[in-house]
C-alpha cells in the first residue's frame, strides 16, 4: 500500500505544491472569492429573492413512481425453472421457499427512466435497504420492457434473465410488484423548495460549453500559435534556470527504503476496506463511507528491480540519503523560484500586452486558434484573463471539461473554481452557482476515484451562506426528487450535502427541516428516505461526537413512526 501511495504522491506532486495555500485561494473576507465578487453576487442574490416573492406558486410538482414490492435473485441452472414460475404468477414468498434465493428483499420501490451513453433509454426501478445501507435494482431497456410486460404492474413480475459469455453461468433478478408505481404530488411547502431552487439554478444553462473532455494537464501537446506565444513570454520574462531533479531517482530510493525498512503495521492485502472505491450504490443517495466490503485476496507479484535500483543497491545507505536530499533540495529550489515567477507574472504580462506590438500579435492568434479548435490550457485562459478580460477567459475554460487522473487529482476542481470565480467577477450568476454547487458535491469525473482523497476536497457553504441565499430552502429543492425533471435540473449529492450542512452556521434549523422531512406523512416515501440519509450523512460529519450523540438520538426517536425500516444512527467506536 505504501508503494501505491509514494507512486501517487510523485505524480501529483507538482500539483499539489502549486497549490500551497490549501485546495483554493483564500481571500481576506475567509472566502474563496474576493470582496468584490461576494458584492457583485449578493447583489444579483437579492433580486432573485425578490423575484422569487412574485413567483406562481401554484405550480405541482410530482413525486417518482413508486410502489412496494419484492427483489428476487437466483443464480444456476434452476433459473429457467424460476422463471416460468414467474411468468405463471407464482407468488413472491412461495417462490422464495421453492428456490431459497440468493437475495430476497420486501422494500419500497421507485420507479425512473433515462438515457444511457449509448444513446438507448432505460426504464430502473430501484429499492433501498435503510437497515443494511445498500441498494438493489433492476434496468432494462424501454423498448425491451414495453415489448416484454404489460401494465398495469399490480401482482405482476418483471425480469431480467441472462447467460454470461465467460462461464454460460444463468443470472435472473426480478422484482414483484404489490403494486402499480405511481407518481404523488408533492406538498406545498417542498413544491415551494423546488421552485426557489430553479429560481436560483437556471435550468436552460449549464456550467461546460462541450462534452469534449481533456486531458490537457498530462499531454503538453500545444499548437505551434501557443507554443510561439509561450517561447515569446519567457523570452521576454525569462524563469530562473532549474536545477536537475530526477523523478525516476526519487521514486526508486523510496522504493528501495521501503524494501529495507519495510511497514510492521501495514497489512496486505486487506481482509476488508472502510471506504469503497466502487459499490451498486447510487452515491447522489447513499453514503457509501459506511460499509465494509469483503476484498479478493491478489497473488503478489514482485517488480523487476531496474538498472538504476540494481545500482542504488550496491552504495551505502549514507550515499543514498545524501542523493535524496540533494534532489529533494532541487525540487524546493525549483517549485521556489516558480512561485516568485508566477507571482509577478501578471504584472509582466500586462505591462508586454501594453507595450510589446509581437507579444500582443502573437497572444491573439493564439486565442483566435484556442477558440476555433475549442481546446486551451490553464496558462493561456489566465493570461486571457488579465489581457482580453474575464468573459473571454470564462468562455475558453468552459470549452475545456477536465478529467482526474486519479482520486487524488484536483484538477477538475481547481478548474471549475476558475470557472466560479471568473463567473463571480463578471456576474455570470448562472455559471457561478452551479460551478460552486458542483465543487460542493464534488460532480466531477475521474478515470479513479478512491474515497481516501474525499477528506481533502472541502464543500465551501459558507460561501453560499453570506451571499443571503436562503440555504435551507435551496437544500430542500436540490435534494427532493422529482418526476420528468429537465435535462438541466440540479440534484444534490446526498453524501457531500450532508457534509456541507454539519458546517453550516445554521444546524438547529437544518436538523429540525430535515428531520420534519423525514417524517412528514404527506411526502412520498423515497423522497423521505433520501432526507433520511442526509440527515446521516450529516450526524456523521457532524466535528464532536457529543454533537452526533444528540443528533443521532433525535433520529432514532422518529424511526418507529416511519413507513420503512432503518437501522438509525450508531455511535462510531
């Protein structure tokens, strides 16, 4: 394990030393945006509010489908059998006792359609299990379904049977339906929340101009007209000369000290992990942080040592800590001297786009080509910024969606707080709020995603909070599920939300609306359950454990009244 972090710690070193400072800038006010642009929002954050007073409240919104029924799934050669069963109408529990299922579960069930990357719409219908926090599902293709079944569902089977390619091994999941899923109106008072929310977060935008994704921080790949542009700025303000600093040094002295000193208190491979990378969960519902998952035990397999270990091997432990030292000197020198670079770059570059006729030539056509091709850079769209201004800037990193190269990169982030900051400062307000409320629920895309890197990403609602939002009702709307929402239509991420809300400055408040939520029997049922785990998700995150006790027994003392079964809150040993 410790091999697989030092890996990852040298490849995002340079990353992770620009940003010094902590994740982002922090100004003055302890905001991650200025004064001068906190200003220009409240202001916009004001007449929102006054418009959304004038709003047509009469407008409904509806609930998913739901319904209750049952979640069936049996594996081997039996499932043919099961399966005229199923079409012939056996019920559910006789089922169960003939087959003795793999998984058997009687839950609430709501029902969603969508539209995968392929293009191809799917019908789901999903249940959540509260009291073992996990989630069963069934999917198939619409077109499959309507061809297949005939609604109304009540006491009807759906099922999906296959024979997987690599071992012709049978799998049948099915659900039975006690019912028809049907659509409820929301009351009042959450129709309201989803009204204000949609008052705030514009539908008709969103925050990237391209699905086109990019990969621009690992291929440094440029066209000739930034290349020319670049070469040009360094001339003119040339960077100190680097001293030598070998990557593949560093990580093999790690390497080889490690295999030396090996970790007595590691071990390996796990017998289980506390954080899962990758679960059947949707993780917008369910905190995942919570389960424990049997791991597969993988045969080790060593590395070849290479030619520079081999040579490390053969000189003194004393030789070998003098050349780490000196190459971790170099590494300080150098991230030194291009701090003190970037940080008159601005100024530099301000004063050569005013003065130097080539340098202000060359800087256009590199922007004209950025624009054509829909493809810039991190160095271009800042100099962009503080030459040709903050909306041609806004437009260029909009055009730019970033992917993580791992769990650990901030990337995507630290590109979409560009993207809510230059929002901010040019009162793009509809850009803004949703680049923020995507840092706040970490909706970014990474090739992996290991949960050990989620502590580190901080949800900043103390930003939303003094720009006089009303934050309560704008959670309400974003966590409420609705039916045929638009294509733009912002949900939260229940996990981080919850993380957002135990630091907020407004918790009494915040508990008593989401544990009225919870209980509110005029409210469908899983709309109930995802404030359920909200509210979870936010006793866990909670800072003292004498918080979470007293949050946690709120919960529990409300868990008897409700129309599923939870397990509650438990004290973390």
């Amino acid at each position: 394990m410790k091999y697989c972090i030092t890996l990852l710690a040298l490849c995002i070193a340079p990353m992770v030393c620009s940003q010094s400072y902590g994740e982002f800038k922090v100004h003055e006010n302890g905001l991650i945006y200025s004064p001068a642009a906190v200003g220009k929002l409240k202001h916009i954050v004001d007449s929102l509010n006054l418009k959304f007073k004038v709003c047509d409240f009469s407008k409904r919104f509806q609930s998913m489908p739901q319904a209750h029924g049952y979640y069936v799934t049996i594996e081997g050669t039996r499932c043919k059998e099961a399966l005229a069963d199923m079409k012939a109408g056996m019920a559910p529990e006789t089922l169960k006792q003939k087959y003795a299922t793999e998984t058997f579960a009687q839950l609430p069930l709501h029902e969603y359609r969508y539209t995968n990357y392929k293009r191809k719409t799917m019908i789901t219908w999903q249940m959540l299990d509260l009291e073992r926090n996990d989630q069963y599902g069934l999917e198939l293709p619409l077109a499959n379904y309507q061809s297949q079944f005939t609604e109304p569902l009540t006491q009807k089977w759906v099922y999906s049977y296959e024979v997987w390619d690599y071992d012709e091994s049978e799998h049948l999941t099915a659900i039975y339906f006690a019912s028809t899923p049907t659509a409820v109106s929301l009351p009042d008072k959450y129709s309201r929340a989803i009204q204000y929310a949609l008052c705030m977060i514009d539908t008709t935008q969103s925050v990237m101009l391209t699905d086109r994704n990019n990969y621009e921080r690992f291929d440094r790949k440029h066209t000739k007209a930034f290349t020319k542009f670049w070469n040009y700025l360094e001339k003119k303000y040339p960077r100190t000369k680097p001293r030598p600093f070998d990557y593949e040094l560093e990580f093999t002295l790690y390497r080889l000290n490690e295999a030396e000193t090996p970790d007595t208190t590691a071990t390996y491979p796990y017998d289980s992990i506390a954080e899962v990378d990758f679960v059947m969960i949707d993780t917008t519902v369910v905190d995942t942080t919570s389960l424990v998952v049997d791991s597969v035990a993988l045969p080790f397999e060593p590395h070849t040592p290479s030619r520079l270990y081999r040579r490390l091997q053969r000189i003194s432990k004393e030789e070998r800590q003098q050349l780490m030292a000196e190459n971790e000197a170099n590494y300080r020198y150098n991230h030194t001297q291009d701090s003190i670079w970037q940080t008159h770059l601005a100024e530099r570059v301000q004063a050569l786009y005013a003065t130097d006729k080539k340098f202000s030539s060359l800087l256009h056509n590199a922007y004209e080509d950025a624009k054509s091709r829909s493809s810039s850079n991190t160095d271009l769209e800042r100099v962009v910024a503080w030459t040709l201004g903050g909306r041609a800037a806004l437009e260029m990193k909009r055009r730019r969606r970033v992917i993580g190269g791992c769990s650990m990169d901030q990337g995507p982030r630290i590109h979409a707080q560009e993207i809510a900051v230059l929002a901010a400062e040019t009162t793009h307000w509809e850009i803004f709020l949703r680049s923020h409320l995507d840092i706040m629920n970490d909706r970014f895309d990474r090739v992996s995603d290991g949960s050990y890197a989620y502590a580190g990403r901080k949800t900043y609602i103390r930003e939303l909070e003094v720009l006089d939002i009303n934050l309560i009702d704008l959670v309400l709307g974003i966590t409420l599920r609705i039916d045929q929402a638009s294509q733009h239509h912002y949900f939260g991420s229940i996990g981080r939300m919850g993380r957002a809300l135990a630091e907020s400055q407004d918790r009494e408040n915040i508990e008593k609306t989401i544990l009225e939520a919870i209980t509110a029997s005029d409210l469908d049922v899983y709309n109930r359950q995802l404030f359920y785990y909200l509210y979870l998700n936010y006793v866990y995150n909670l800072p003292e454990l004498a918080q979470q006790e007293v949050a946690g027994a709120r919960l529990n003392a409300v868990l008897a009244s409700l129309p599923f079964t939870a397990k509650g809150y438990v004290r973390r040993e």
